[in-house]
C-alpha cells in the first residue's frame, strides 16, 4: 500500500514522517528527492543545466541563481516544474518498488504539495496532517521568525487546509502535546495493517 502523507505548512507532518520512520516504515521525501534530481548525477541534471545554464558554476547548481530567475519569471518556473517533476516522480517510484521488493508492505510518500499538483495517482490513500488555521500561522511565525503578514503569505500560497481536509482519506489531528498525536498515528497503522491482512 502507498499513502501519499501532507498537509499544510506548519501543520506537523515532519512530526508524522519523524514518527513513522521510528516505526522502520519507509517514508519517501518528495523534497529530499527533488534536491537529489538536480545533483550532477541526478535525473533531471541535464534538462535543467541545458535550460538555466547561468545557475550553474563549475557543475554545481547555484539554488539561489535558480531562485531569482524563475522567482521572477513564470514562464521558467513551469519549465522547471516541466524538467523536474517526471524524474521525482520516476525516482519517487524507483524507491518505491525497492523498498516493496524488499518485503515492505507500506510505503508513504511525503509530498506537501501532494493535493496542489497531480500526485493523488501514485496513492492508494491521502493522510493529511491537520491543525486549525490560526495555530497553524501562531506556529508558523514561532517556527520561521516571521512577522503574521508574512505567515499568511506562505500560508495563502498553498490550498487552504480546511480544503486539503476534505480531500483526505484519513485526518491526523494535530492540535494538542505529540503524544496525542503519536497516538493517532499507531490507531491509524493498526488499521491499515488490519485492511492489508485482510485482503
């Protein structure tokens, strides 16, 4: 089974895929494989050098180069997102299939843009990782520093996670100590596990 785990920024699902990598379950990190795909010897190396190859000195992509050329343009940023997400999802997929083939039987992809593009396919189930809308920017600006008009934006920029609640198979509520949370966690692994043996 794959389950596609997300949420909104700030909601707590570093927390769930911390948790459920304790729990030797394999968690596929969709921001960790996008950094993985623009390495020289990456997937999506080439295309990318070919396309913005001013963001690039000496072979090593320079973020903050890439940063202000697609930033400012929206023609290139979806070139990019056109070069790079077939090879996360082929490389996403890639890990998946070994992590089965070597005897698991559940794997999460973690991918906080998950319901805002088009991974819902690669899932069996979507697992969103809740908090209300105000904890989430008192957080937020905790976390990150920032002042609430700030928070709001990077909130405002993602689908709106009374939304993305909806859109889940399964909501972890995420509102109290993690305790709590982690308990939510386990109920819901036991269901899953039950569903699995009775297939």
């Amino acid at each position: 089974m794959r389950v596609g785990l997300t949420g909104g920024i700030a909601t707590g699902k570093s927390t769930v895929s911390a948790y459920l990598k304790q729990q030797d379950i394999p968690v596929i990190d969709a921001d960790l494989v996008a950094r993985q795909v623009i390495e020289p010897t990456g997937l999506a190396y080439p295309e990318v050098k070919a396309a913005f190859p001013t963001a690039f000195i000496d072979g090593q992509l320079v973020r903050s180069k890439l940063g202000d050329i697609i930033f400012h343009d929206n023609e290139k940023r979806l070139l990019l997102n056109k070069l790079m997400h077939p090879k996360i999802r082929q490389q996403m997929l890639e890990l998946a299939d070994q992590y089965e083939q070597s005897g698991h039987s559940l794997i999460v992809f973690d991918i906080p843009l998950l319901l805002e593009g088009d991974w819902k396919q690669l899932v069996d189930q979507v697992v969103v990782v809740y908090c209300n809308a105000s904890l989430q920017k008192e957080r937020l600006m905790e976390r990150n520093q920032l002042s609430a008009e700030e928070a709001q934006a990077r909130i405002d920029s993602q689908l709106d996670i009374e939304q993305k609640k909806r859109l889940a198979d399964h909501v972890l509520w995420n509102e109290g100590k993690h305790e709590a949370l982690y308990q939510q966690i386990d109920t819901w692994l036991k269901s899953v596990q039950d569903k699995q043996r009775n297939l």
